[in-house]
C-alpha cells in the first residue's frame, strides 16, 4: 500500500494539487487526522510493508451520523477529493462517501484479489511468495521426516491466495471456501500419497473453507491409522501481510496509484482502479461493492491434474 501512496501523493503533487494523508482510516477521517504530505514526506517507504497511514476498522463510519462527521471534515479542511486503497470494506465505505456526493476514487487493494475491477490487487503476490517460501521449508521438513501438513492461509470468503499457494507449491490437496472438499477426500488423498512411495503430503487450506486446518486435524486425529503420515499443522495468519512488498507489487501499486490521479483529473469519480489484462481501467463502485470475484474453476481442475 505504501507504493500507491507514495504515487498518489507525487502525482498529486506534479498536478499542482495539495495532499493530506488520512491516518487511520475511516476512523482518522471521523477524527479529522489529516496530516500535509510532500514528495519527501513518501521517501523511503516504497519498500516497506503494510501502511505508513495505518489502518483501522471503524464501525462508527457504518452510520450515516459517522459518514455526516466524516464528510464536515473533509469539508472544514477544503479537501476536494479522497482516494481510498483498500479491499472490499474499505471499497464499501468509499461508496457510501460517493453516494453521498463526495468525489472518491478507489484503489484495489487485498491480499484476497476478490475484488471486482482488477485482475489481481496490490499485496497478492507478496503474500503470495511468502505463502509459498513457507510451503516450501514446511516440505523440505515433511520430506525429512515422513509427515503431512495441514498449511492454513488468508482467505475468508475467497480462495484464491490458497488456491495459487497450492499450485505453485506442489499441494496434494487444496480447500477453499468455493468449493466444498469433505475431511474424507483428503485423507484419501494423502492415504494415496504414501502408497506411492511419497514422502511427505500437503494440503493448503483457505481460512475460510468450510473444514479449516484445526477441522481437518480434529478428524484426521480420528482417522490417523488411515492416512499413513504423521500430520502437523501450520497456520500461516498475519505472517502473510508482513516483509517487504515483491517487485511486481510495488510497479502495480505504482501504476494503480497514478491510475487514481488520473482519473481526478478527468473528474472520474465514484469508480475503483484496477488492471484488467495489464491495462489500468477504472469500474463504477456500483459494481464493485457487494460482489466477489469468481474463483477459475480450471485452475482448481488444473491443480488436481498436477497432484497425480
């Protein structure tokens, strides 16, 4: 997120414009915490993780009274737009800001890409890779030591940062909350496994799966006998939204952020940016908020053809 800051705030700035960081989310915005941002004030953030203007859940900005506080504010402080980066609860809120006639432009941003909008969201592909080194040194562990692992990941109401971790690192078998995969399926799988001579098994789990890793250990504890290996399990949790940001996430935040400058130029508000086949494209709020993007069905397919 720091990247499409910094590119917000410098092409903000190369406009002529003045910029202010709202810190802390909506909660800073009800507040008023606004604070001046130059080209020096972004140097040196560009590779580090997380957000320099922090971020917080503000279920005061859920009521029309915290949105009316929020928006005599922005009006006190002569703010004449908000770029808002973030997933679909941060997307949400800039809706209701835009429904109320206050021009916002959203950013997408969510390691869960279940945004409409854009083909994939800034922090995907950090957490991706930092999903996937864990999934590594959890095998070459496994591999040692003859043993399954349960590796859950971010991901509640979508699959897909599963779904990619499972692909790239040579899972056995892959849950996610799109579709329904029974406790017995895996222990089939991993019982399948050790017949054919494997020596270690994986199964990378979505948080929000109908049958989670601390599910799926609870009835393999029962079934032990059944799937050959020793299991383990490893919840990956909020390790997946630190480090620093990937080379392709900080040129994608770049672009995302002069994509949100542009579009005020234009007066486009009310929209999110995003990139659809390597384009920056902006799509209506309208569309965004409520929705979820859709999990490939063959890369699911594609994932149990590699697993044989």
């Amino acid at each position: 997120m720091n990247a499409a800051i910094r590119a917000v705030a410098r092409c903000s700035i190369a406009q002529g414009w003045e910029v202010y960081g709202v810190h802390q989310g909506y909660a800073g915005l009800i507040d008023g915490d606004f604070r001046p941002m130059t080209a020096r004030s972004v140097g040196g953030i560009l590779q580090l993780g997380g957000t320099i203007l922090g971020s917080a859940r503000s279920p005061e900005f859920k009521t029309e009274e915290g949105r009316l506080k929020a928006l005599w504010e922005l009006r006190q402080k002569e703010i004449d737009a908000v770029v808002v980066i973030g997933g679909n609860g941060s997307q949400t809120g800039a809706h209701a800001l835009s429904q109320m006639g206050f021009p916002v432009v959203g950013v997408a941003s969510t390691i869960d890409n279940d945004l409409l909008g854009s083909d994939i969201t800034i922090g995907v592909d950090t957490a991706l890779n930092i999903a996937l080194e864990a999934i590594d040194r959890l095998k070459t562990t496994a591999s040692s030591h003859q043993r399954a692992f349960l590796v859950e990941v971010m991901g509640r109401n979508c699959g897909y940062l599963a779904l990619m971790a499972g692909i790239a690192g040579g899972a056995e078998a892959i849950l996610i909350p799109e579709i329904e995969t029974e406790p017995e399926q895996v222990v089939q799988i991993f019982r399948n496994a050790y017949e054919r001579g494997k020596t270690h098994a994986c199964a990378v789990v979505a948080e929000g799966a109908k049958y989670n890793a601390q599910k799926l250990a609870d009835y393999f504890q029962v079934h032990r006998a059944h799937i050959g290996f020793e299991l383990r399990t490893s919840t990956l949790g909020y390790v997946q939204r630190g480090g620093a940001p990937t080379a392709y996430d900080r040129l994608l935040a770049s672009r995302l952020g002069a994509g949100a400058v542009a579009a005020l130029t234009r007066n486009e508000t009310g929209v999110l940016v995003g990139m659809i086949q390597s384009r920056i494209v902006t799509t209506p709020l309208d569309k965004v908020v409520g929705a979820l993007k859709p999990i490939d069905p063959d890369l699911f397919e594609l994932a149990k053809v590699l697993d044989t």
